[in-house]
C-alpha cells in the first residue's frame, strides 16, 4: 500500500461524527438530546458552515470532551482509522493544550497542566499495533492571552520528544490588532529552535505579509496565489510549504468551488512553491486524505505527476519525520517489512 504524510490535522476536528456520537450516547446524555437521531446529529456536525468563525465554533463540542481522562479514548480511535483506511505513515496533530485543560482552575494551573495534556496526547498517540510516526503541533491561540501563548511557545521547547512545532490558529482575522505580539512569539519560538507554522492567508482577511518571514509552513495560504501571487517568489526562496485542505474552503464558505483551487497549484508549480495536500477536519468533513486526493485529481485540478509531488513535499517538509533521506521510497513503493519495522520500533522507543 501507498503510504502518506498528513501535515495539517487539528486533534479536535479529527474526531470522526460515529466515534463522537458513541461517546456522547455512553457519556453526555444531554447533547445526544438534542439531536432525534445519528444521522441528524452527523448532518449539522458535517454540514458546510457559512464563514470560518462559525466553522470554528464546531471546535468547541470536542474540546468540551478531550480532557485528561478522555484523550487516550479519541486518540486510539483517530490513529487506528489513520492507518487503517488513510495508509498513513505520518501524523502531524495539532490542538490548544490550554483548552483540554481543567476550566474550574486558575489560568496559571492551566498552564501548568498543559504539560500533562502534552504527555497523554503523546502517550496515547504511540500504538503498536498502527505503527504511524506522529508528533504534536501546539496551536498559540488568537482568542488566548499573551501569557498563556507565550507558556505553549515554551512548552514546545521543552517538549520535544512529543512537540515539533508551534502553530497560531483561532480565526486569522483577529491577528491584526495583536500583530506586533505574535511576530515576538514567532521569533521568541524561532530563537528556543522550535519549528514554525501558521494559519495564514486563508481568508481575504487574513493576510498579514509581516508574519511571513517567521513561518517555515504556512497553514492553508491559499489567498497568497489567489490574491498576491507576487509574493510567491519569496515563499520559494525561503522554501516555504503551503499546507493546502481542500474541502475546508467549502466547508468554511472560503471558495464557493474546489475547482477554484486550479489557481492555487498551477501558480504554485509555476513559481517552484511545494504544497502539502492536507484534511485540516477529517472528521468535521467526513472526508479522509486519499479522498481528498481523489477529488482533486477527479476535478482535473491537478494531475497525477503533481499529485505526487504534492505527496512527496509532505515527506519533505514534515517536522518530524524519522527518514528524512528516502521520503520517495516510503511514499511510492510497497510498504517493506524492514520499513515496517522500524517504524515500530522508533514507536515503542519514543
């Protein structure tokens, strides 16, 4: 089997509708309420949301269960379905450590708890049996105070066992009033030698070019050869990925159409830009990465020569990848019982 490098996953949003509902039957009787039925509740879980903050508030129905006690129960399920129906062989997962935190405690025990999320979500993600590399991206938050930003910064840097990077998520068009702080956390990150990524030019209203030069990835980026394709020849320069998600600019009201993505790549080929193809919400989307291949390739937005490339730049770029000189040879070939092997023993070391 094929196997694939997911760069752009948030832990929250990886939470396929079934294994949600089954929690929240054994669990939250009250939310099950709500809802007459599975399918019901899947329809408004799934559904297409019209801006990216209403979009964003799905977020909030998970976060409201991963806690402490509940993460090892998601996150098998997540790494199970990854290796089973996506062939993954590695996971990138992104979340807010802040938010699984304990609410009834002071913002200082939360901080300080969010090292123990950070070890749970790193336990947990280590399964035999699915021998899939992963590593967490920690997302500083636009909504979250300078303080409590700055601890996730540090975190990762003292966290790397588990931690290969930091993110900036929570609606990218909020960063413009607390610009000058994010482009101090980006660089204070940048000089602890924490990698770097971020949710930018998404949206119309999340282009900040002052944030650029810190970003090793950019988090969707799409508005960059949509809107200000002159901008791309830096971006490759400084070898720069864009993490692209496809079916999240529908889901988001971003593009009223995939095809509308075609822009995106050819500009970006052209301009020697690599791009990640990424789910961002598998769950949320009901949709997995090989689908979001097949839905590319299936609206003749890129071609299977590009499709590749895309798929080898994720190996090229992933933070944490173990196998950094054949990323190809993973990607391409069957999986080999000797490669099989030592990704489950990186696995059982870690």
């Amino acid at each position: 089997m094929a196997l694939y490098a997911e760069l752009h996953r948030h832990l929250g949003g990886s939470v396929v509708p079934r294994v949600l509902w089954r929690y929240f039957q054994r669990h939250s009787a009250d939310l099950v309420e709500r809802f007459a039925s599975y399918t019901e509740f899947e329809d408004f879980y799934t559904r297409p949301r019209n801006t990216l903050d209403e979009y964003l508030e799905l977020h909030t129905l998970v976060e409201s269960v991963q806690t402490v006690q509940t993460l090892p129960y998601f996150i098998y399920r997540l790494i199970r379905g990854a290796y089973i129906f996506e062939n993954l062989a590695y996971l990138e997962l992104r979340y807010t450590p802040y938010l699984r935190t304990s609410d009834h405690l002071s913002q200082s025990e939360r901080i300080d708890q969010m090292a123990e999320i950070v070890e749970v979500v790193g336990k947990a993600s280590r399964v035999p049996e699915y021998p899939i590399v992963t590593s967490q991206i920690l997302c500083m938050h636009s909504r979250l105070p300078y303080e409590v930003n700055k601890a996730l910064v540090e975190l990762a840097a003292q966290s790397k066992e588990y931690v290969c990077a930091v993110d900036l998520a929570g609606g990218d068009s909020y960063y413009a009033e607390r610009l000058e702080e994010f482009m101090e956390l980006y660089a204070y990150a940048r000089s602890l030698s924490v990698n770097t990524t971020g949710h930018l030019y998404e949206t119309p209203a999340g282009c900040y070019p002052e944030l650029l030069p810190y970003l090793m990835r950019i988090g969707h980026g799409i508005q960059i050869p949509l809107l200000h394709p002159e901008l791309l020849s830096e971006l490759a320069q400084r070898n720069q990925c864009l993490e692209v998600c496809p079916t999240t600019y529908l889901k988001t009201g971003t593009l009223e159409d995939m095809s509308q993505l075609k822009l995106v790549f050819d500009r970006c080929f052209d301009a020697g830009v690599d791009i990640a193809i990424c789910t961002d919400n598998a769950g949320l989307h009901n949709v997995r990465l090989p689908f979001e291949y097949e839905n590319l390739l299936t609206l003749d937005i890129i071609d299977f020569e590009q499709l590749q490339a895309c798929q080898d730049a994720a190996f090229r770029h992933a933070f944490a990848w173990p196998y950094s000189d054949r990323p190809a040879s993973i990607l391409t070939g069957l999986l080999q019982p000797e490669t099989h092997k030592e990704a489950r023993s990186l696995i059982e070391l870690r």
